[in-house]
C-alpha cells in the first residue's frame, strides 16, 4: 500500500499592510485621548473604540499603555523634527543670509509652535517624574537635534568668510534660543491661545536676526 501523505500545513500570512493601517490608527486615536485626557486619565478601551480595533489588537501592537505613551511621543518628536531639518535648501552665495536665516527659523516656529506639540511637551512634562527617560527624548530630538544640525549649517556658512564662527554648537544655541525661548515659553505657560500669528512670528524672527548677525556677522 501507497503511504498517504502528511497534509500540508496551511501557514497564514499577516497582512503587513494591514497590520501597518492598524498601528497608524491606533497611534493618532492614542495621540487625541493622551492630550486630552492625560497619561492617568486615558483608556486603552476608548483608544480602541475610536480606532476602530479590538482592544486585543491595541495589545498586540503595544505591550502597554507605557509603550504607546512612548510611541506616541517618539514619534510626534521625530515627525516635528524631519519636518523642520529635512530638505532645507542651502545657503546660496548669491543670496542674503538675513534671508536665509530668517527662513530657517520661521520655519522651525511655524512646526514647533502648533498645538499639539505644545501639549505634547506640557503632558511630557507633567509626566516627568514617571517617565523621566521621555523628557530625554523630547531634549534629545527635539532642541539638541536642531542644534546640532544647525550648527553643521552655520560652520559651513563660516567657512565661507560670511560669520564669525569659533564654536558652531554655541553659535547655533545662540540663534535657536533667540529664536525659539520668547513664543515657546509664552505658548507653554499662556496655552495654545498665545501662539503668536503669523505677523507676529516674522517680526520676531527679524529682530532676533538682526541680534544674531550683530554678534556673529564678520564685516567688510
């Protein structure tokens, strides 16, 4: 007699694409119930319900209401930053560089400057001595990161005879404190109200330019 052949066993691919639509849900109705209702106040259910998935499914994509809450703030922190720092044009010698720094720091406020990221960074604080390791991140992707790639722009703008630049970390702490600390720090304090109009926002980063170039600007 012929022996039979074992069946075969039926193996079930995860739809990655699917699985992939499912986690983007669940992050963006985490990001609304976490900046409205706080870390303590959030529920794994109503993130469920709102994103349309099976509590289980939250489970399966996040070990924990912990490991979505760091998710969630990794995540808006990277996004914020690649918006501001990615495909930044560079600094033309044929143009002014008032100009060109004006635009990058308009930039950088017009991102940051949002309501969102505002709450993100008053529920991160709020937070701090339960997950001291997410005010790192918000630091370290966040200020430190511009920083840091901004001084990479102003030590080659320097190289260029164009600024006087003996220390390119220090020159972009600077003009990312001059730009950033008045309406960061009204915005945090005051609340999403006191994010200053677009009007507002240029004429600041005009002056705070203009305070920069002062300093580091190398004449004739």
């Amino acid at each position: 007699m012929a022996r039979s052949r074992p069946a075969k066993k039926t193996v079930v691919k995860e739809d990655t694409g699917n699985s992939e639509k499912k986690r983007q849900a669940i992050l963006a109705a985490a990001m609304g119930v976490f900046l409205k209702s706080g870390y303590l106040g959030a529920s794994m259910d109503e993130i469920a319900a709102i994103a349309q998935v099976s509590k289980q499914t939250v489970y399966k994509q996040f070990a924990s209401k912990e490991a979505l809450f760091v998710g969630i703030v990794r995540g808006m922190t990277d996004r914020a930053g690649d918006a501001v720092h990615n495909d930044v044009p560079e600094f033309s010698d044929s143009g002014e560089l008032s100009e060109y720094l004006e635009m990058y720091a308009l930039r950088q406020l017009s991102i940051v400057l949002t309501p969102p990221i505002m709450q993100l960074r008053r529920l991160v604080i709020g937070e701090v001595s339960r997950f001291p390791e997410l005010a790192q991140v918000l630091y370290e992707r966040g200020p430190q990161r511009a920083m840091t790639i901004f001084a990479k722009i102003l030590e080659q703008i320097g190289e260029r005879g164009l600024l006087k630049i003996e220390d390119p970390k220090t020159a972009a702490s600077h003009f990312n404190w001059l730009v950033m600390s008045e309406p960061l720090n009204r915005a945090m304090l005051l609340g999403d109200d006191a994010i200053p109009k677009p009007a507002a926002l240029r004429r600041h980063v005009a002056e705070s330019v203009r305070v920069f170039l002062a300093a580091y600007e190398r004449k004739g």
